[in-house]
C-alpha cells in the first residue's frame, strides 16, 4: 500500500463499534471492569485508550515500524527515548540537534550522571572516533534543525551496530512521507507531530516509533511511568490532521524547491540552506536516503539589523516558533529554537544571528515570493 493511501486506510480508521468513519474520542480516564480480575484491554487511559492507540498504530504503519507510542510532545516522545540511559552511559549527538534536545541532556541528564559528545554528524569517522566504552546511543537529526546538515544515516548505523550501540534518528523534518529511518537500520524514530504530521499548528504531539519488541515493552513502561501521555483530544485531531499529510507536503516542497532557488539569487540573502539544492554539500547522500529536501529551509542574511528588518517587513508568513502548519512560519533560531543555548554553543553549532528559518505553508508560490521581494527589498531598497 502507498504511504498516500495507508494515511486513510492503513490503520483503524472506522470505529469498530459503530462503523463511525472517525474513531471517536474514547474521553475516559478510567474503564469499567466487569470482573476486576480480567478486562478488555482498557483499564486506565495512562496505560491505553483507544483513540490514542488509533493514533499510536497510525504512526507505526507510516514509519514502517512494528510498534507506535504517543506522547504528550516531541520532547517528552525524546525525554521517554533518552532515559533508556543509565547512569555512566555516554551518546554520541550530531552538534546541531533541536535545542531541546541540547538542553535535556547538557542540563538534565548530565546530573545523573550521563555523559554525552556532540559530533558534526555530516563525516561518519566523527562518529566512530567518539565511541567510548560506554557508550549507548547514537542521536542523529538528519537533515537537522536549523541548518538542514544531512547525516548519512547507513554509514552511522553500520558503524553503532558494529559497537553494539543503538541508534535513535528524528524525522521530524522529513516525516514518513520523505525518510524512513527504520529500514535503513534505525533503532528508534522521534517524531514531533506538532509540526507536519498534524500540520495546522493546533496540537502538541510527539511519537516514538520502533520495530524491536523488547525496547518497545521497555518504552511503553517509560511512556506510562513517566505519565507524559498524549491527550485523547489531541490524538483525535492528529487522526484528522494526518489524513492530508501527503498533499500538504507535495504542495509545500513544491513551493519550497522554488523559494530556496528564489532565495540564492537575491542579494540580500548570503546563503541558503537547503538539502534539495545542488549548493547543498550533503545533496548526495539526502538524495540516496530520502526523496524530498522537504518543506523547510533556512538562509543567512547579511547582517542582523537586516534579520531584524525582514521580519518587520514581512506579511503572509506568521512568525512563531514552529514549522509544518499550512501556513508559512519565518522563525529566528538565535532567539527562539536555540535560544536555550549559550552564545558559543549556538555558534559552534553554526546558529549565527543571521540566520532565519522559513517553513513553508501551501500559500500561492506568487503570494510568497511577493510577500519575501517586498520584506528584502525593505531591507536593501538598492537591490
Ligand atoms: C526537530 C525537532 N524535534 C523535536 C522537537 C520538539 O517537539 P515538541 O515541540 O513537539 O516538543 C522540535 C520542536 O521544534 C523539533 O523541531
């Protein structure tokens, strides 16, 4: 079955019970037992519902994987995935990681005593030379957030599996449409549903999605013991928002291709980040694994009083901190994204404070063009 058509038949999509052509919100904490010493599956929303599970199988069937888990968030789904570390374990994480992601482990983890190396994830040696003897997971984010970095994702797992170490990939960029970590080697796929998946920038979901058994009965228990479930209201609306996924996206990178090469003709911009471009130098190695540069891309201005003018200027794209909704979202990654990080970390990551993020919406391509030659040209009249 194609992915375009297992997002509307590829998973329960028809309630069993009355043929309804939506599963319903089972809006329950708790369920009925007949005889408390059996029941039917349900006992307690935290540990199972149905309309989250709908959810959970929907994400399984699209990642190519065996078994879903919903979370409250992208960050609880990564927080559920990172405690499978014990103390003294060390992770190995490509350098331009979600800045969550960065704070959760040099803040949090580190006080538990969990060490960790950041790597410029894009040379496979990187990886290979910060194996240490305990170490546990390898983290990658390819293409990555906010610079589009493309990590060889093959290269990485041949080398984790040959030390025994797992590996966890968020595809929240590319979604299941574009990138299907879990056959290429994968252990674990994050999700941030907030962004596509969901796509209209009213939910906050997150989705670990995996093929081994024992790791999901050892994520399920982390799902329930660390309580960050993902609502029943929340899980409904990702089943509605999900079934437009491949359309929303066909659309969206068709505007994005042509805005980045919009983008690298103007002036005012001095770089354009995106992993569809030919300019891009991990071109190669995103076209061997995914089949799209995706909806999202980022570029350099020439200074930050120029950042600051565009954004004043701008018109059609909302700017907030997201990406994936319908509508176009300009973001600024020194301030918002990675604004958890210090000065010299976002730095030596590469997040500079001329850098803006544009997630494209399915706006008219005509619309959007306009709306960025107006906000450059206010920023430069001379160009
Ligand atoms: C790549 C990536 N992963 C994870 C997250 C975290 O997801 P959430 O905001 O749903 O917690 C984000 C959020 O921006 C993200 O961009």
């Amino acid at each position: 079955m194609d992915l375009e058509t297992a997002l509307l038949h590829g998973y329960p999509v028809i309630d069993q019970m009355t043929g309804a052509s939506s599963i319903p919100k089972y809006q329950a904490s708790t369920f009925h037992q007949e005889n408390f010493r059996e029941h039917d599956g349900y006992t307690y929303t935290r540990f199972g519902n149905p309309t989250i599970e709908a959810a959970e199988t929907c994400m399984a069937k699209l990642e190519h994987g065996r078994h879903g888990l919903a979370f409250s968030s992208g960050m609880a789904a990564i927080n559920a995935a990172l405690f499978l570390l014990s103390q003294g374990d060390h992770i190995v994480l490509c350098h331009d990681i979600y800045g969550g992601t960065f704070q959760t482990l040099t803040e949090m983890l580190v006080r538990f005593g969990i060490s960790y190396t950041f790597v410029k994830g894009q040379e496979p040696k990187n990886w290979e030379q910060a194996i240490r003897p305990e170490t546990k997971l390898f983290y990658l984010e390819t293409p990555s957030n906010p610079l589009l970095n493309v990590v060889d994702i093959e290269a990485v797992v041949s080398i984790a599996k040959k030390n025994h170490i797992q590996t966890i990939c968020d595809n929240t960029f590319m979604t299941p449409i574009y990138q299907n970590p879990l056959t290429l080697g994968v252990d674990l796929v994050v999700q941030s549903a907030t962004k596509f998946l969901n796509g209209h920038s009213d939910v906050v979901a997150g989705f670990l999605v995996m093929n081994d058994d024992h790791l999901y009965q050892r994520l399920k228990k982390h799902q329930k013991m660390l309580g960050a479930i993902l609502g029943v209201e929340e899980a409904w609306l990702f089943l509605r928002g999900v079934k437009t996924l491949a359309l929303r996206m066909e659309k969206s990178v068709t505007t994005a291709v042509l805005l980045a090469e919009h983008l690298q003709r103007k002036n005012q911009v001095s770089r354009v980040y995106y992993p569809g471009l030919a300019s891009h130098p991990g071109q190669l190695v995103h076209q061997k694994q995914a089949s799209s540069g995706g909806a999202v891309l980022s570029f350099e201005l020439l200074s930050t009083e120029a950042v600051y003018g565009l954004f004043d200027a701008i018109k059609l794209p909302i700017v907030a901190v997201s990406l994936g909704g319908v509508e176009s979202i300009l973001s600024y990654p020194w301030q918002m994204s990675h604004g958890c990080m210090s000065e010299q970390d976002r730095l030596a990551a590469g997040v500079t404070p001329a850098l803006v993020r544009l997630s494209v919406g399915i706006e008219s391509l005509a619309d959007l063009t306009a709306d960025l030659d107006q906000a450059l040209d206010k920023v430069n009249p001379s160009h």
